[in-house]
C-alpha cells in the first residue's frame, strides 16, 4: 500500500510527522497530526505549514498526490506501531476532500482491508466500510489477526 513517498521527520513528543511535498509549485511543506480526542480516539489532521502554522484547508495542487498520500499512509503505520490498539477518524474540510478521501478508499480498498479495519460515516451512522458508499467521516484501526 505504501508507494514511493517522501522522507517523514517526527516531531517529537508530538504524535505529528512532516515531510516536504516536491512538484511543480516548489516545495510545499507538509504535516500529519494525530490528535486525541474526548473519546480516546485520535483525529488524523494533514495539511501544508505555512509561515510555522498548520493549515489544513488550503488546496496546494503540487501534482504529486500519489506520492503526497503514500507518505501520509506512511505516518499512519508509524503511528500505529506505536498505539496499536488506536482508532483514528478523519473527515475531509470541505466536499473537494471528502470525494478525494473517498475516491482513494475506494480505489486502494483491497489493500486497505488488509491491514486494516475501516469504518465510514453514512448520515452519522458508522458502519463497515464498501467501496460503493459515500462516506463524510472515516475511522480504522489495525486488524486484529
């Protein structure tokens, strides 16, 4: 499932990576937060950082997102090797997101299965996911053997 990516550098002793997205707007450079929540859970945040901020809703378009995403499929192993038993959510900021949150659920759906279990968000209501749904949240966790 993991591609060619990019180098990650962990920001210690945060539970967040980095790495620099290279294409044809230059470098832009990147974070992947995992965030705990009240309900033990962690929300996964991703965005650029721009002028030392996190920003999670601006559209770079660097043209590299195969590599862009195998790098932050990258940081989920890492941060799952070290929290096993997490469960990690994520939505999309708007509706561009979330069809491309969807569209790579859907297309790399075999290899995502196989190591892990993925929930979607129907309406709020969380269920198995399916290739066929529209979901507007995610949450996986490792599969258990």
């Amino acid at each position: 499932m993991i591609r060619e990516h990019y180098t990650l550098e962990r920001l210690n002793p945060y539970n967040a990576y980095r790495f620099n997205s290279i294409g044809v707007r230059g470098v832009i450079q990147k974070f992947v937060l995992f965030e705990k929540m009240e309900n033990g859970n962690f929300n996964l945040a991703f965005g650029d950082i721009i002028e030392g901020r996190t920003v999670d809703n601006v559209v770079s378009n660097n043209h590299d997102i195969e590599k862009t995403v195998s790098t932050v499929v990258l940081a989920i192993r890492l941060f799952f090797e070290e929290n096993p038993d997490a469960k990690v959510e994520f939505d999309g900021v708007d509706e561009r997101r979330l069809k491309l949150y969807n569209r790579i659920f859907s297309k790399r759906y075999i290899e995502i299965i196989s190591d892990f279990d993925v929930y979607g968000y129907m309406d709020g209501i969380k269920e198995a996911y399916t290739p066929s749904s529209f979901c507007t949240k995610f949450e996986i966790s490792l599969k258990r053997a």
